[in-house]
C-alpha cells in the first residue's frame, strides 16, 4: 500500500513532467517557419499518415487478441491438469 507522501511526490512528479511538455512545445512547433520534419505538410501525407496510426491500432488490437486466446488456451489446460491430478486420472 502506498504512503500519503509516495501518492504526493508521484503527483508533483506528474505536474512537473506536464508543465514541461506544455513549455517545451511552443519553441518545438515555432521553429524552421512552421515546416515539420518531412518538408511540406500535403494532403497526401496527412492521409497516409492517418491510415498508419489506424494500421497500428488494428494490428495491436489483433496481437492483443491472439496473446489473450493463447493465455486462455494455457489457462484452461493448467486448470484441466490440476482438476485431473486431484480427482486422480
């Protein structure tokens, strides 16, 4: 169980990390007039670059899917094991 001053140093921990980010981003966007790392921003790009964020989250939500039913497949087994070893099969 947590202490009262581990929950208090992990909440100024947070504030401080946000504070940072929210000081830091107003020079990161502001810089080289506005153009990100890949030049231009186009239409084009902004679209792949949508269908990659959505490609990610499919395969991780199907990776997710496949180590939950290979989880469960070794659960059922190991609780099939020990139901066998106590009635004596």
């Amino acid at each position: 169980m947590q202490r009262a001053s581990d929950k208090k140093r992990a909440l100024v921990g947070a504030a401080v990390a946000v504070l940072l980010v929210a000081w830091a981003a107003p020079a990161a966007f502001a810089s080289d007039n506005g153009e990100g790392l890949l030049g231009e921003t186009t239409d084009k790009l902004v679209t792949f670059f949508a269908l990659g964020v959505l490609g990610f989250f499919v395969l991780v939500v199907v990776l997710a899917s496949i180590a939950q039913a290979l989880l469960e497949q070794r659960k059922e087994r190991q609780k099939a094991l020990h139901l066998r070893r106590r009635i004596g099969w």
